[in-house]
C-alpha cells in the first residue's frame, strides 16, 4: 500500500505540473484544482467513516471501532483545512476576493468547526469512555453537513463553480489527472487511517496495562 501511494502521488504531481494543460480562462492558477478536489472528497470521506464507525462505536461499545472514527474525523479536519486554505488561493485570481460567504464556503467552515468540536469534546472529557460517546454522538450528527455542503451549488444560488466533473466541463487529460490526484490521496487517507488508528488501539492498551499493573 505505501509503494502504491509513492507511485500514485508522484504520477499526480508530474501529471499536475507536467502532463495537464493549462486551462485558456483561469491559467496556470487552475492547477490546484487538481489537488482542492481531491482533499475536499478525501475529507468527505473521513467523515462518512467517522459517522459509520461512530454508529459501531455506539452499537457494540468496541473500542476498535473508536479508534477508527476518531482517527478518521482527525484526518478528516486536516484535509478539510486544507480545503479551506486552498480553495481561497484558488479563489483570490479567479473572484477577485480571498473569502465570501457562500453557501459553498460557509457551509465548509461549518463542517470544519463541527468536527473540531469533535476533537474539543473528546479531549476535555473526564474520562475516555465518556468522550467516546459523546464524540460518537457529534460525529454522527456532524455528518448531516457533508451532503448539504455536497448539494450546495445546486440547492442555492452560489459564486462557487458547479460540479464540472459530472458536466463533461473536464478535456480528457483533465478529467484523467483528476482521477489519478483522487485516488493519490484516496491511498493517503487509508496509510494515514490505518497508522493513526493502530496508535491509538496500542496506546490503549498501554493505558489498560498500566490500570491493570497499579491495581
């Protein structure tokens, strides 16, 4: 899996930087689209595994299944700062303007503060078993957002650009090295879930022994 990432992020950056042409309207600014898009689908992802894992969590009380919807809304609020840092580099050339509260952007600072929530409520909880819950709670709730930040473009008049993907607004070599940056990233996400996840079971059962020791 980590050489099939290697392999995947350098064949996106040569195919951002080299392969794609640049676009006649935007120019050579348009290019970190290839990498705003991904991030952004990456951090849909996250929560979407956070909101299932929230619902196991709640479910079976396992904490396995804690450790991965933790570890995913962790992912998920990196990427979606990345979306929110991005996206006003993009836009600044293109709009004219760094920020504007758009049903798009709005609803994407929404998201991002909701899972910091996430993250505040679990580490500020008297004890781990109640973070838990609660961060299960918010997660599931959380994810109501995704959708509505998904169908923004089309629910409400909006300066963000529609969903060119599925408009055929994409020349070939665009839509190409837009589905290898997906799926750079898309790897990226699961090393990252896969590692961030296996720390936190380790670390407790590191914290059981030592509960267990003192005893």
């Amino acid at each position: 899996m980590l050489g099939l990432g290697f392999v995947l992020m350098m064949a996106a950056l040569f195919m951002v930087f080299v392969y794609v042409p640049t676009e006649k309207n935007t120019g050579v600014v348009q290019r970190i689209f290839y990498f705003h898009v991904p991030v952004a689908w990456v951090s849909f992802l996250a929560f979407f595994i956070t909101f299932i894992f929230s619902i196991l969590y709640l479910w079976k009380r396992e904490t396995k299944w804690d450790s991965i919807a933790c570890a995913s809304a962790e992912i998920g609020v990196i990427f979606t700062t990345l979306v929110l840092i991005t996206g006003p580099i993009w836009a600044k050339p293109a709009w004219g303007i760094w920020w504007t509260w758009d049903a798009r952007l709005t609803t994407s600072l929404v998201l991002w503060l909701i899972y910091i929530a996430y993250l505040l409520v679990r580490s500020l909880a008297s004890e781990p078993s109640q973070g838990a819950r609660y961060g299960a709670v918010i997660g599931i709730v959380g994810f109501i957002d995704v959708p509505i930040v998904f169908l923004t473009v089309n629910l409400w008049r909006t300066q963000h650009p529609s969903t060119i993907i599925f408009e055929g607004g994409l020349t070939t070599p665009m839509l190409i090295t837009l589905m290898v940056c997906l799926a750079a990233f898309t790897v990226l996400y699961v090393l990252m879930l896969v590692q961030s996840a296996d720390i936190k079971l380790l670390k407790d059962k590191i914290s059981k022994l030592k509960s267990t020791i003192q005893e």
